[in-house]
C-alpha cells in the first residue's frame, strides 16, 4: 500500500527545492508500479535508470496479452506504452485498460511523435505522449504530472483493493 505524507502540498510532492524557492522536478517517493509496455528492451531500461531512486518500480511487458493480463492482477496507476508492439498497437491496451475498474493512465511512446500522434491519443483518452529516445525532463515531468494526477483522483477502494 503506497504510503503519502498527510496534508502534502504539490511542491512537497515534486522533491526539493531549487535556492529560488521553486520545486526542482523530481519525482515523488511512492511505491507504485508503471507498466512499461514495449518490445525493445532498450526501452525498459531507460525507464528504468531516468526514474532510477524514485521508488516507482518499472514493469516490463513486451505484449499487449502479458501487458493485460498484469493489469487484470495488480493495480498500476501509469501505463508507458510503445505506439506499435508484436501484438497490436497502443489503441489496443487503451482500449483494454478502459475496461478494468481503475483504468491507469496511458503514456505513449513513439520515435514519430508529432502533433498528429498526440491530438489522436488525447481524444482517445490517453494521457500524453513521449518521443523516442527518451529525454530524461520530460519523463520525469510527465510521470510527476501524472502522480499527482493520481494522488487526487485515486478511489481509496483500489489502494485498498477492495473491489
């Protein structure tokens, strides 16, 4: 069960501060899994060392079939998703994911990115996208973006796991 500060600011959230007095971009100290969905290994592990000490654990999937049957098992508030895998696309998990009770969010990755990429995975219901390879500022702000995102609309029955 992830544990939080009570009555935590969004800045306490971000991790320190800058000398100015602004949070520095960090990402919060949780213990909840993002579902890394991709079939390059290339991709795991640069999840895996930009979010390197920020206790989000990284779990590696390289289906759409894996990727869903771990979501049907454990909660995992973050999806990163390749926009293409051996099984289907992006499209496909999200679709998917729409159908748990506590839908994660979903993050697509693309060395195409473009603004057409991003406009149809947001009128889809995803949650943003990443380019290819991954630049560490950005990872790290999106995933603090989408933690507090999470931290405010999380139901307490699926931190719970109560049904």
């Amino acid at each position: 069960m992830p544990k939080t500060k009570p009555n935590s600011s969004p800045s306490d959230m971000l991790g320190p501060h800058t000398p100015a007095g602004r949070p520095a971009i960090d990402i919060p100290s949780l213990d909840f899994g993002i579902l890394s969905i991709s079939a390059a290994a290339e991709d795991h592990h640069a999840l895996r060392y930009i979010l390197n000490g920020s206790h989000w654990r990284i779990v590696k999937s390289r289906t759409c079939k894996e990727a869903i049957a771990r979501l049907g098992k454990t909660y995992m508030p973050v999806v990163i998703c390749a926009s293409d895998l051996p099984d289907g696309t992006w499209r496909d998990v999200l679709y998917q994911i729409s159908t748990l009770a506590h839908p994660p969010f979903l993050v697509v990755t693309s060395r195409l990115a473009d603004d057409y990429l991003w406009a149809e995975v947001l009128n889809l219901g995803g949650y943003n996208v990443l380019a290819k390879p991954f630049r560490e500022s950005e990872v790290k702000h999106v995933v603090a973006s989408l933690w507090m995102n999470e931290h405010r609309q999380i139901p307490e029955k699926a931190i719970a796991g109560v049904a």
